[in-house]
C-alpha cells in the first residue's frame, strides 16, 4: 500500500526566515536589535523635561530616581514583552511645579504613594476590569485623542520657542542657528520622517514570513522600493538623534566634564509627616487619580491591544504594577511614575516591537544612576530642547492616531466632543465625564420607550444591543 503523500505547498520554504540573524532567532525577536534600541528613546520626549523640572524646582533626587525607573524598565519589559513605558504622573509633577511654594520630595512622594494605593487597590479588587469592560470605546478615543494632541501642542512649543523648565514659562522665539536652534530641530525632524515615514510599515517589512514569495511576485522597480524601505527602517533613527542631542550638551557647556562626579547619590527613606501627606493627597493625588485610571490603564490596555492583538495586557496587571512601582520606590524619594499611552505609542513608533525595548532602556538608566548620579542633571540641563520636542511630537501624533477607528458619525462626535472638552478644561477627568454623559444620552434616543412601564423594567442594555450599537470594551 502506498504512502500518503503530504500534500505541499511549493511556495512555502521548508525553513522559515533562512536569514534571520542567530540573536533574533535566540531572543525571539521579529524585528532588529536596532530597531528596539531606537523604540528605546521613544517616550523621552516626555520623561526628560519633568524629571529636569523636579529636579531644579523640588530638589529631586535624580539618582535616586534613574535606579528606580531603570529597575521598573527592566521589570515592566520582561513582565509584560512589549514596550510598557514607564512614565512621571504628569498631574503630579504638574501641581508641584505650579505650586506656591513648590511642593518638596516628601508631598510629592505622598501623593504617588496615594494615588498608588488606589489604584493597587482597584486592580486587586477587580474593579478596574469592571470599568473597562464597560467604558464605552469613543470615550476612550476621546481620552487618546485629547491626550495625543496635547503632547502635539506642547513639542511644537519646545521646538519653537526657548523653555525655562524651572518656571515651566516658555520663552521667546527660538533662533534659527545655534546648537538649539530651529535649523537643528528641523533637520532631526525630517531625519526621523524620512527613516521611519509614517510608522506603519516598519513591521511588515521585517516580521512578514512570506517576504521571498512577496517579492517574486514583485516587479523589479518594486523590490528596489522594498529594499530601501527595509534598510531606512533598519536605521536607529530615535537613538541616533538622542545621542547627538547628547554630544551637544558638551559642546554647548564644556565645563560639565568638571562637573560630572562619578557614583550614586546614598538612598535614603523619606521623612513625612501629617501635613505632607494632607498637602500631596489634597493638591497632586486627586487630579492625577483619575488621570492614572483612563491614561495609565485603561488608554495603555485598550493601545496595546490595538499594537499587539496578540500580546494584549490585563487591566488588573497594569493598575497593580503602577500600585506596586510606587508602593516600593516613593518612600525612598523616587519620583511618582506610571505607564502612560503616550510612551507606548512613542516607543512602537520609533520601532519597538518587545519588551527588550524597555529592558535597553532600564539598562541605560541603571548605568547612567550608578555611573554619574545626579551629576548626569548637568548632562540634561545642556539638551537641546528642539530634539526633546521633535521626539514628543512623534510620540503624541502616534497615540492620537489611535482614534482613526471610529466608523459612524455617533461614535466620531462622541470622541471628538470628549476631546475637544479634555483640551480645553485641561482634564482628562472632566472630558470623560462630558463624554460618558453624551454617550448615554445619544443611545437613551434610542431605547424602546413603549416597552418601559418604569424603570425597573427597560431593558436598556438588551435593546443597544440588539441594536448593536453598544460595544464596551473587551477585557
């Protein structure tokens, strides 16, 4: 009797990816170590300018804080294998700054510690699956939105006129020439567009695993576009400009190689007392609480399942990591941190695909902790503020792009209005309170009032979905 015969598909290789290099295949990687590098410095845009200003206004200990961040990098990337940013809470650095006087290390650190705790609490309770199962999607685009259009607003401001973090005033127009001028702001912008272009097909060029079969199918004109593309997002486009954003800092301030002193600052256990954890709670915790639960769950859960479908992280292991980074490293006067949507979206788009991404990251900060300490803060007052602004500015177009989604008018003047209120109320809190009340409004136009005898008996939720107008998010 003969054998069956397997069928075969000729177009497909017997060995997959025949020259996938030995460390991708080792680190099960799918797109080059360069581009995880680049995805690195993603969300620096963000991180550098708050952690200068506490720096210089509230006396942080930028050490203490580079070992922390460096250990939560480490950490969050080979937890959650993709790149979960660790960012400041923005609100509470915010009111520290805006404070009169400024708020010191201990209030600040109270209000982490509190905001922590909450949302420690939601993820451990189950509470915060609950609300985003039923958080409806367009308020979430709305939160993104608003949020991507704010880091927008606010790199065009680093790129176009001088900053003075210590007062958090922007100044006069920047200059054209000069080592922080707009000349060198804008060729590191158009370096990264033509690099990266739009973000969308770094992946496809390198994690396809049809890549030979594509281009036989190709004309020759086409796989010499393919090529190029393919060599352009190979390039470290983020990390490249980082780094001569680096070199400038001393060729802008010579005297910083007099000032660098080699070693970590001594981790010491904050002192608080009654009227700073009063004055954190009352100024800095309440505004960033609801921030952390929509921006640093909800909004980085709801992304990611939008980047990595098959990689999407849990609500409760999101709000209990941000609970647990500051539970640990506020009492030691580390700044408050959490994951933030813009960071991820930032990192993704300038190539990171894993959690090594973040991992290189940590790294550098745990080198740049033990190596320099807060001497590294001279480092970091001499950085060209244009390339901080144009590394922001891809970060916040690359999260507010999340909203292209919405299909129908309804969903799109639900995320806009939501928006539009988060912008110009400077709350994301108070834009998803506009949104969720707008939502129900539009789907109570909806609902079969003839069927209600009273409330007890209107099936709301049945009748949207059969509707099918109702889609909480998945968990």
């Amino acid at each position: 009797m003969e054998e069956e015969q397997q069928p075969t598909n000729p177009t497909t290789p017997l060995l997959h990816h025949p020259t996938t290099r030995w460390h991708h295949r080792l680190l099960g990687l799918k797109t080059p170590l360069s581009s995880e590098l680049a995805g690195s410095v993603g969300d620096l845009g963000t991180f550098i300018p708050i952690v200068l200003s506490l720096t210089l206004v509230s006396h942080l200990d930028l050490s203490t804080t580079l070992l922390f961040t460096s250990l939560y990098n480490i950490t969050t990337g080979l937890l959650f294998d993709i790149p979960m940013p660790v960012q400041p809470m923005k609100s509470i650095a915010a009111a520290a700054l805006s404070s009169s006087p400024p708020l010191t290390v201990p209030q600040i650190s109270a209000a982490g510690i509190s905001t922590a705790a909450v949302l420690f609490l939601l993820g451990a309770t189950g509470l915060m699956s609950f609300l985003y199962r039923f958080i409806p999607l367009p308020v979430v685009r709305g939160v993104q939105l608003s949020q991507g259009l704010s880091f927008a607003f606010t790199a065009v401001k680093y790129i176009q006129f001088n900053q003075d973090f210590a007062k958090g005033k922007s100044g006069s127009t920047r200059s054209w020439l000069g080592l922080d001028g707009l000349v060198i702001a804008s060729l590191s912008l158009l370096f990264l567009i033509f690099c990266t272009g739009s973000g969308d097909a770094q992946a496809s060029l390198h994690a396809s695993g049809d890549t030979e079969d594509i281009e036989q199918s190709q004309s020759q004109s086409q796989r010499r576009v393919r090529k190029r593309l393919r060599v352009l997002s190979a390039i470290p486009a983020a990390l490249i400009v980082f780094l001569i954003g680096i070199i400038v800092c001393f060729i802008r301030d010579p005297s910083i190689f007099k000032d660098l002193k080699l070693g970590p600052s001594k981790i010491q256990f904050v002192k608080f007392t009654w009227e700073d954890w009063k004055v954190g709670f009352v100024k800095a915790a309440i505004p960033q609480i609801p921030l952390s639960i929509l921006n640093s769950v909800i909004a980085v859960c709801k992304l990611s399942g939008d980047l990595f479908p098959e990689k999407e992280v849990s609500v409760t292991a999101v709000s209990m990591s941000v609970g647990v980074m500051n539970l640990v490293g506020c009492w030691f006067g580390a700044m408050p941190v959490c994951h933030g949507a813009g960071g991820l979206a930032g990192q993704y788009r300038f190539g990171g695909r894993s959690g090594l991404s973040v991992v290189f990251l940590g790294v550098g900060k745990l080198v740049l902790g033990l190596v320099l300490g807060n001497s590294f803060g001279r480092i970091l007052g001499q950085f060209p503020i244009g390339i901080l602004g144009v590394l922001l500015l891809f970060a916040g177009i690359e999260l507010a792009m999340a909203s292209r989604d919405m299909n129908t008018k309804e969903e799109s003047f639900v995320m806009l209005v939501c928006a539009a209120v988060s912008l110009t109320g400077s709350s994301a809190a108070l834009g998803f309170g506009c949104g969720i009340v707008l939502f129900l409004l539009l789907k109570m136009r909806q609902m079969e009032w003839t069927s209600c005898v009273g409330f007890s008996e209107c099936n709301f939720k049945s009748s949207l979905h059969e509707a099918g107008q109702f889609q909480p998010l998945e968990s």
